[in-house]
C-alpha cells in the first residue's frame, strides 16, 4: 500500500473484520461456509483516493453496467472494480494518477481487469487467497466480456460517446463542440446539492414513518394487554436519549417521540370512549404533545377523536387549523409503509429543504395517519373497514411489508382531512362547506401525488358518494380503488354491501 502513508496502513491493518453467512460459488457446502469481510479497511483505502483514481472507479462501474455486464446475469461486480484499481495504484507511481491522465489511467485499469478475466482469477486485495472470479462467469461469458474490454480499449476513448448515463456523452459532444450546449440542460453542483439534501431529509422522515410500524408491530405482540404502561416507559427512554444520547440518538428520538404522544393519548381516549366514560385530561394532553408530528397526522388523530365523541365545533376547529398549515406547494406527502413510486418534490419542497435543518424538516412533511386496534374508538365508522381489509383467501398474499400494517387502518393525511370535513360538516349542517369539502376530496383523490394509500381514500369517497345517494360513483370509487390494489382491500366488502342495499330497494 504504498499510496499511504505509514500511518494509515496501520490503521487500516487494525481495522476489525466481520464474518458474513455467504458461501463462494465454488462452495461444496455451502450452508456451512462463511466469508470473512474486511470492509473497514476497505472503507479506509477508499477515503485516501484522489480525485483521478476516484474518476476511474467510478467509470469502471459505469462500463459495468452499460457494456460489460448483460441484463440477465451479471459476471463482474463493482468490488471486481475496486479490487483491479488497488491493485492498478499499487503497482504504478503516484504521480501517475492526474487529471490530465485520466484516459491512460483508465485504459490501464481496463487492461488489468482484461487480464484477470483472462486467468479467471482476481484475488482478494487483503486476502489473496480469496479468488473473487472463481465460479462467477461460464467459458461463453468470458469469451463475451474479453471481446467487449477488447472493443472499449482499442476505441480510444470513443466508447464514451455512446454512454448515457447521467449523460456523459451529450456532456463529451458539448466540450467537443459536434453539438450544440444551448441544447441541453445539465444540474449544477448546487441543484445537484439541494437534491441530494431533499431526497435526506424526507428519506428521514419516511423511516420515522416506517418505524412507527415495526414499533408498533412489535408493540402489539408483546405488550398487547398493556398497551399504556408499556408507551409510558418507551417515552421516558425517549427522553433519556434526547438528553444522553450521541448527536443520532437525539435526533431519532426527537423525531420518534410525538408519533408515540399521539398513539397513547388515543389508546387512553378510545379505552374511555368504550367504557362510556368522558376523555380523561391525560389523554388531551399526550394528543396535544403530540400535534408537531409533522404537518397534519398529530392533528388529525386529535380531530378524529373530538369527531368520535361528537364535539363537531372542536373537530371543526381543528381541522379547520390543520387547513391552513397546509400549503401543497411546500408540505410533501410521505409514507413510509411501503416502497412504491416516488415523484420528485416541486422546486418550493427543495428550496425548503435548503434553509431548513433536520429537526424542522417535519414542517413540510405529511405523514399518513395510522390507527391501530386498540384506538378504534377513535376512528370513524366508515374508516374502521379498513382494519379487516383481507378476506381468507387474501391473507396468504400480503408480502412482509403489509403484514405490519393491513391490520390498521391508515389513509394518506389530505384525503383524510377532507373526508373529516366532510362528516364533520355534515352533522353541523353547514352544507356549502360540506360540499366543498367533497369536491376537495375527489380532487385531491385523483390528481395529489406521492400518496400511498389511495386505495383507502377511494373507499372513503365512495362512501361519501353513498351518503350523498350516488350509488354508481359510489360503485366506480371501489371499483377504481381496487385497480389501485386487487388483494386485501376493504372495497371488496363495500362492493358487496352496495349491491345488497341496491338489491334491497328493488
């Protein structure tokens, strides 16, 4: 390792190593094999790169996926990559690694990774007797990778030129100038910044999100018969680590904690709720604690519960307040129950995210609203379908994600606020407003985007449409809903009730 400097090669021969549960490919039991990882010491060679070598890694990886690799199958990986370039700085000077060399560089690593294929046999760089190539590719393949290495070395560099990604070869023709740069528009460094900074924070807060369900799963295992007690210590650990905790355990428990004020003053208002019994004042205030979640789902539990117990002018209020916090040009859906399309954020969401820090990221971020089994007093007739959304022959489909929520019910937070506004409206007989509050409904419904849960807020909608005796959209709503998700869903069960009171009336 002469590039480091002495200093360095004994930090790196101290680092630990880790012993992973993968067998090679060659492997006659595989069951029983262990791989011995030495990524610190990785990690460690990796940061004293410059700027030349890093560019080649980075290309090499580049020719990886674009040229050498076929879509099937891949016989090179990356590590492949790594492990050619230590060895290509190991046996050259120093000073050949310069910006104006790149290409040479490049070409020699190229070179080196040909003659590896060629040998079938690239050891390890700490532990040489590790052959990385050993079993990966068949005699067809490496026939295949030989000519293409072949091809890519004796081009020149012209193979850049046919590289799209992050759109090398359009930024190659502009320098050269065989095409016009008014043509194109490529990120500067500081777009780039902002939108790796946005794609952070509200990656933070889907994993709050998405925590929330482990927690809770784990929660309704284990401490099923004491839900109260148990949230009670989870809150004082909490706070032990807001105040002791390193810098990322502050932050996770600052960021954690109000999602646990508003699931236990739930749980307390729908236990009081069903034993016929006023809220108690500790559950007000563990809602009220709870309300700086983020945007609207601390919010909207509170509104959901006053809805629950009648008080409409204090649901209204709320409601009402949640409104006005949210601005769609700057508040950003997320919902961390599970992986599914994401569209980018409006410029506003990322000019935000520029100013702010991690802890006020939540005040433009909505996440959705979760209600579990023990809070269902709190939850509206029509919404409480969706804790029984699967029939028998559904259960067996859900995949690991869904088994951590299905069994709640959680809706997108806008939907849901219209849809409150709606009832709400409704019993106050303010029919202006109720009707607004539709319109807003359907609107959101089917033009909002990064929700995760549409499917819930077409079941809503459509018994909206009920009320409002509108049978056929009520009829397309789930019919809509079920083309968002054909398994475990509750329209199902609204299908079925439609076409008996429709067949009733007959």
């Amino acid at each position: 390792m002469r590039w480091l400097s002495s200093e360095r090669v004994r930090y790196a021969a101290s680092c630990d190593c880790f012993v992973v549960g993968t067998s090679s490919k060659i492997a006659v039991y595989p069951e029983l094999e262990w791989r011995i990882s030495t990524s610190l010491a990785e990690r460690c060679l990796m940061f004293n790169l410059n700027i030349t070598q890093l560019q080649c890694y980075v290309l090499m990886k580049i020719i990886l996926k674009s040229s050498l690799n076929s879509e099937k199958r891949n016989a090179l990986s990356s590590f492949m990559c790594k492990t050619i370039l230590f060895y290509c700085i190991e046996n050259t000077e120093q000073n050949t690694w310069k910006r104006d060399n790149l290409l040479t560089c490049f070409t020699y690593c190229l070179l080196e990774l040909h003659s590896h294929v060629q040998n079938k046999n690239c050891p390890h760089f700490i532990i040489s007797e590790n052959n990385l190539m050993a079993g990966k590719f068949t005699a067809e393949e490496k026939r295949d990778v030989l000519q293409k290495l072949c091809d890519i070395v004796q081009s020149d560099g012209r193979f850049l030129l046919r590289i799209n990604i992050d759109g090398i070869s359009q930024r190659l023709r502009i320098k050269l100038g065989t095409i016009v740069h008014i043509a194109y528009r490529f990120q500067t460094s500081l777009e780039i910044y902002v939108d790796v900074l946005t794609q952070h924070f509200l990656s933070l807060m889907k994993g709050i999100s998405g925590d929330q369900i482990v927690f809770v799963a784990f929660l309704s295992k284990k401490f099923f018969n004491d839900h109260i007690c148990n949230l009670k210590q989870i809150i004082l650990k909490l706070k032990n680590y807001s105040v002791r905790g390193n810098r990322m355990e502050q932050l996770a428990s600052h960021c954690l904690a109000p999602f646990i004020y508003s699931t236990l003053g739930l749980i307390m208002a729908s236990s009081s709720i069903g034993q016929n019994n006023p809220v108690q004042y500790e559950a007000l205030k563990w809602l009220s604690l709870g309300l700086n979640s983020d945007v609207t789902s601390g919010r909207l539990k509170l509104a959901s519960m006053f809805y629950c117990v009648g008080d409409m002018d204090r649901a209204e209020f709320v409601l009402r307040q949640t409104e006005s916090r949210y601005n769609s040009t700057v508040v950003e859906p997320v919902c961390g129950c599970w992986f599914h399309p994401f569209i980018s954020p409006s410029p506003e969401v990322k000019r935000k995210c520029s100013e702010l820090s991690e802890i006020c990221i939540k005040s433009i971020t909505s996440c959705c609203v979760r209600f579990l089994q023990t809070e269902v007093n709190c939850v509206p007739r029509e919404l409480q379908h969706e804790m029984v959304r699967s029939t028998p022959d559904d259960m067996p489909h859900r995949n690991q994600d869904e088994r951590l929520w299905m069994d709640y019910a959680v809706v997108d937070s806008l939907p849901y606020l219209y849809f409150l506004q709606y009832k709400t409206y409704s019993h106050l007989q303010r029919h202006q407003y109720q009707e607004r509050a539709l319109s807003n409904l359907g609107k959101v419904i089917f033009t909002g985007k990064n929700f995760g849960h549409r499917e819930t807020a077409l079941n809503l909608l459509g018994q909206c449409m009920e009320q409002e005796n509108k049978p056929r959209k009520a009829l397309q709503c789930y019919m809509f809903s079920l083309h968002q998700r054909n398994r475990n869903n509750a329209a199902k069960f609204h299908i079925c009730n439609l076409l008996r009171k429709y067949a009733s009336n007959r």
